[in-house]
C-alpha cells in the first residue's frame, strides 16, 4: 500500500425510495467510480451473509459450497444468464430517487468462516528492502502512459508518481481529462486527452449523488460520456503526441479503475498493468464499499460484489463494442472483479497505512500446504487419499497410484469418472461442487481410509499398470491408417537401414 493524501468522505439521506426497473436503467449504467456517490445496502436483522472475494479463480476453489445460496456467488457464474442476474438484481436492489441503490439480502444466506475466507484488498504493502532492490535494480527506460478518470485530487497523485518515474529515467504520458492539460504540462509531464467533455463529467458530479443516474433521462448522456472516455484509451497508449507528434507506444500501463476499457487496452497490446486507486476497490471483510452503506460486517464483502455487478451490467454492451471494433479481441460474458481484473493484475492503494491499516488475510494453516504445479503420477505416491474435480488423467493418476479417491465434479466428464471410481469401490459417492461441505468431506476422509477400501485401490492399480496404454493408441492409429498409406514401396522398411543408405548417399555425393 503506498502512502498517499487523498481521502474518501460519505453522506447519508433517509428519503423515501422507489422502485425503478433495474433491466431498463441499470443496463444503461456507467461506471462511475470517483463521483461523490452512494449505494445503501439495508439488510434484515437476522441476515448472516457470505463473505465475498473478488478474485475469481480463488472464489471458485475455496467458496463453491455456497454459490448456491449466496446471491454474489451466483452474480459471479458465467453459467447464469445476464438476463438471470438482472432478475435477481431487481429482487435485491432497489434504485433510489437519489440515485443510490437499496440492497436487501436474503436471511437464508450462509455466513463464510473467517478460516474459508479467501484473501481481501490487494493492497500492497512495500517494505524498505523492496525499494533498496529496485533502486539496484537496472530497468531499461520505458514508455508509461497514466490514464485517469476523475477530478484534479484523482489526477494530482498521479503526476506525483509520473514525476518520480521520470526520475528514473522513464518517459511518462498522463492521460487525462482535457481540462486538466495545462495541470499536468506544468508538472513536466506530456499530455494525452482522453474522450469526454470535462464540463458534462463535472455537471453529472455535482448533481447525481449515487453511482447511478438519478433519472432516466441522464442514462443516454451519461453513456455517451463514458463511451468516449472508453474509446480513446487505445490511442492514449500508442498515438503520437498531440501537440510534438512524437511517437509514442506504451510499454507499460498505470490506470484507476474508473478508466473502464484499462484491463482492455492493456490485454490487446499485450503491455502489463497495474491499478492505482484513492479508495477500497477489491473486496475486504474489514469496511464495506465505500460507495456502499452497511451496518452488519457480515455484508461487507457483498457491497463489493453488488456495486461491481450492477456497473458491468450497465457498461458491458459498450465494452464489447470497443474489444470487436477497436481491440479486435473477443467479447466478454461477465467479468468479475472490476470488469475483467485478472486475478494476477496487481492493485495498489493510495493512502497512508497509519490512517486505513491493510487488512489481515487468514493466517494460512499448518496442515495446509500450497502449491503450483507438480507432477500427480509422483505426488500420488506420496498420498493415502486423494480428493480432486476427477479429470480423466487425474482420475488415473490416483488410481494408479493405488489411491482410494473422492470426486467433487464441476462440470463436463468428471461426474462420470466420480460414479466409476465409487462402482468399483474405490472411492465414496461423488459430491458435485454445489454440494461440497465439511461434514461431507469428512465423511468421505472416513470411507477412504477404510482398509478394504485400500485393498481394492491396490488391485485396480496393479491391473492398470501392467497395461500399456501407448503401445495400444499406436497400434490403434497404424491399424485405421487407409490403405493407399499402406503400400510397401511408400514406406522405408527399417529406420536403420533408411539411415545406413541415406549415409552412404551423402558419402557419394561427397557431403560427408
């Protein structure tokens, strides 16, 4: 977390609100990250809510036994419709007069353990050491391009960090709002002027207090805005200066979240990025949104999930219009934490740890040992039980590693292969992802360790390998070979003796 000066302030208002069709005005919603807005989230007494990561592969891992009674989880499955969410975001949240949403979460969701959790903001904490390493460290000059969206306290940081890194020898563009050209050209460091009439962006500031459009009649200014701002980031990171016509092309990108197409642009150009922000923007347990009102901690880290949800919902049709026509990527279905932020995209948060301390990640346990990438067909070996999705090779590994095994399928074959490891004894039921809980894996644990269980984990291994899979797939493929391949003057009766005739042609040709 690198120490900054900006502040995030909130006000709260008790009108009345209304219910406004989340179909039809959410799906127009821009982001709108760094406007003086507010989403209230009001839950019922009873409500326990699960608390929600944003970082996807992570989630999916170490939260899929409450996808199904989490509304957030489910706002995270690719395999729900769009149509699905908006529905399911209508009976949740409802749009104010002021533009804030009101957000009721359902009492029957499951509270996550803190020990389930899986790690909160991605702040980064950088000690001296780091920075004595980078100081040694020779990096070649780049070309770096800021793009920030916002007002002058979203921009002044940036020319801070733009400064500095041209005191390491980088040359360093700030894109920004137009309004803001003779800010950054006074502080040393080239312009770039993103889309968007700064005055419009100003007015819709001051008068939508909420993230969404305080009445329908905004939506279509509001989106033509945004879609300006979005459409010019590609030439902000590879067309000549403006004013110069230097040429310039990104090597790397700097961006705040309120730059919508970032992770986008940075994708297409294959350049790597990192997000810089004043305020939360990843999930925590510790403070909820700060766009976002909540009184239980319980729903913290649902306000995150809420706020990212119902903006990409609002702004997807616009950025797959600029990854066909101006990335040439493919379109994207929903993108989880902050609109396609990879989980591997590093975030950084700019205020001091003194003020808002990062916060604490579980302590990893004990018994409990990571790892990245390693062989099965060595680490089986080392295993009594295995439990793992039950992939076909995967499967195999562990059985041929006499490993009794439970299966806890997500999708396509693996369901399959956990219903033949559990007939032929090796392994307890299947229980498919949505179903997962301690009580059950425990219960499967138990059913694995049974010695007549192992027995038979040890026959079907001593069956499986005394087969030889490859010699069969060989003589598989050279069997259905059609016949015109098969004629013996086509093909070289030895590999030696092809070898031996083509040494001693080369010797008569005089090429040895």
């Amino acid at each position: 977390m690198a120490a900054g000066s900006s502040g995030v302030t909130e006000e709260s208002k008790d009108d009345d609100s209304r219910s406004l069709p989340l179909g039809s005005t959410s799906r127009n919603l821009p982001r709108a990250k760094t406007l003086p807005s507010e989403v209230k989230v009001a839950q019922h007494s009873e409500a326990s809510v699960s608390k929600l990561g944003l970082e996807r592969s992570k989630t999916e891992r170490r939260k899929q036994s409450f996808r199904h009674t989490d509304p957030a989880m489910q706002l995270l499955d690719d395999k729900i419709s769009a149509k699905k969410k908006l529905k399911m975001l209508k009976r949740i949240a409802t749009v104010r007069d002021d533009g804030s949403v009101l957000v009721e979460v359902p009492s029957n969701v499951e509270h996550i353990p803190r020990d389930m959790e899986v790690e909160d903001v991605q702040c980064e904490v950088v000690d001296e050491a780091f920075f004595v390493h980078c100081d040694n460290q020779y990096i070649p000059p780049l070309q770096i391009v800021i793009l920030i969206v916002g007002t002058r306290g979203d921009v002044q940081p940036f020319i801070a960090v733009g400064k500095r890194l041209q005191d390491y020898g980088h040359r360093v563009r700030l894109a920004t709002h137009a309004n803001f050209k003779d800010f950054v050209l006074t502080a040393g460091l080239e312009f770039y002027p993103l889309g968007g009439d700064p005055k419009v962006l100003a007015g819709y500031m001051v008068k939508n207090k909420g993230f969404l459009p305080s009445t329908p009649s905004e939506i279509p200014t509001q989106r033509k805005q945004i879609k300006e701002i979005i459409f010019s980031l590609l030439g902000a990171c590879k067309d000549a200066d403006v004013d110069s016509g230097i040429p310039f092309k990104a090597d790397a990108i700097i961006a705040n979240p309120p730059a919508y197409g970032h992770t986008h642009v940075a994708e297409a150009l294959k350049v790597p990025i990192h997000i810089f922000f004043t305020m939360p923007w990843t999930a925590t347990s510790e403070f909820p949104h700060p766009l976002s009102r909540v009184k239980q901690p319980a729903g913290y880290r649902l306000s995150y999930q809420i706020v990212d949800s119902m903006i990409w919902l609002g702004i997807r049709d616009m950025i797959n219009d600029f990854r066909k026509r101006k990335l040439k990527l493919r379109p994207v279905t929903y993108l989880s934490g902050s609109q396609g932020s990879a989980s591997d995209i590093p975030y950084g948060y700019r205020w001091s740890p003194h003020l808002v301390p990062k916060p604490k990640v579980p302590e990893p346990k004990e018994f409990v040992y990571l790892l990245d990438n390693v062989p099965h067909d060595w680490l089986f070996l080392q295993c009594k039980a295995v439990v793992h999705h039950g992939g076909a090779g995967t499967t195999a590994a562990g059985l041929k590693a006499a490993c009794p095994t439970t299966v806890v399928p997500f999708f396509g074959d693996q369901p399959f292969w956990g219903e033949q490891v559990h007939a032929r004894g090796v392994g307890p039921s299947p229980i498919p992802v949505d179903e997962f809980t301690l009580p059950k894996l425990v219960d499967a644990i138990k059913f694995m360790l049974n010695p007549e269980v192992k027995e038979r984990a040890v026959e079907l291994a001593k069956a499986m390998n005394s087969e030889d899979g490859v010699t069969g797939a060989v003589k598989a493929f050279l069997k259905h070979l059609p016949p015109r391949l098969l004629h013996a003057e086509s093909m070289p009766a030895e590999p030696k003796l092809f070898n031996s005739w083509f040494g001693a042609l080369r010797k008569c040709l005089g090429c040895a």
